[in-house]
C-alpha cells in the first residue's frame, strides 16, 4: 500500500468518528479546546487500537487465503465504504444529554462504534502489504485531529457537514479497495 494510500485510508477511516464528533460539538454550548482534544484523543486511541485486533485476527488466516488476499480487502472496503455513503443518506437520531455534558461512558460506547470499521479494515490489512503500526498510527492520529476540529466546528456546522464526510469517506473506502485490487491484479 502505497503512503497515498494509507492518507487517504487513515482519513476515511475518521470521518464517521468525525460526523459524531460534529454532533457531540453540537450538544456542547461552546466547546474549548481542550475539551475537544480530550474527546479527540479519547476517539484516537480507540481507532488505533481497533484495526490492531483487527489485523491480528486476519493475520490468524494469512497463509491459509493468501491468492484471494486483494479481493478479500476490496471486498471489505467496498463493503464498508458501500455502509458509510448508504448511511449518510439516512436520518439523524438525535441525542439527548443533560446540560450539554459530555458522559464519558457515551463517549467511549460512540467511539467504539465509529470504530467498528477500522476493525474490519484491519482484518483487509492483514492480506496486504502494509505495516499495521504505521496504518493503526496514522488512522489514530487522523481521528485525534478530526474529532478534535469536528468538536470545534460541530456548533456552527451542524449534522450537515457531517453527513458529506460520511459520504466522501465512503468514496475514499471504495477507491482505496479498488487500488489495491488492481495493484495486485496488475503485479
């Protein structure tokens, strides 16, 4: 995978957590920086950490698939990409939190479900060739960074944005599989 590539991943990887943080911002009255980098490092490091466990259990089956390796990650990604732009056609629900306060335990239960798709983009990873360090590494700070501008921006910007970066992220899911299929079916 080429540096392009894992960017371009890390970025699609935090656009949902992004889109929640853009709603977590909208419940707060005027969040501060550093409320916001909290959050984001809270979002951060449960995205780094997701395609690890991931990747570790792809690895598990490496040897066994390793000739269906690209289309196994191409479907993945398409899969996922294909959930991330469907969804962002579909309605908010909004959530309700007393005061504005942020609740650590909703936090991390939001976090963990925006997650989810690193996981199973860690599974895809384990059949290319890529450190997963350095992809888990970029995925967590690309999160960190964008939950903590989405706090920032959510007040002003609102479920809008949010939505369009599900969708570009979606496209960035496809196109990444799509590359890597067609490096391996060209090599």
């Amino acid at each position: 995978m080429t540096f392009t590539a894992l960017v371009f991943l890390a970025l699609a990887m935090s656009t949902d957590a992004f889109a929640a943080a853009i709603a977590k911002g909208a419940a707060l009255r005027s969040p501060t920086f550093p409320q916001a980098l909290r959050i984001g490092l809270l979002f951060g490091c449960i995205e780094t950490i997701t395609p690890v466990l991931g990747w570790a259990l792809g690895s598990l089956a490496a040897d066994a698939i390793r000739q269906w390796d690209h289309w196994i990650a191409f479907v993945l990604l398409l899969g996922l990409g294909g959930r991330m732009i469907w969804l962002s056609f579909g309605s908010d629900e909004e959530e309700e939190e007393e005061g504005g306060k942020q609740n650590l335990l909703v936090l991390v239960l939001t976090a963990v479900a925006t997650s989810i798709d690193a996981a199973a983009v860690g599974v895809g990873l384990a059949f290319v060739d890529v450190s997963i360090v350095h992809a888990a590494l970029a995925i967590g700070v690309a999160t960190t960074t964008m939950v903590t501008i989405g706090v920032l921006l959510g007040r002003r910007l609102g479920a809008v944005v949010g939505r369009n970066a599900e969708r570009i992220g979606g496209v960035v899911l496809v196109l990444v599989g799509t590359t890597i299929l067609i490096e391996h079916l060209s090599a």
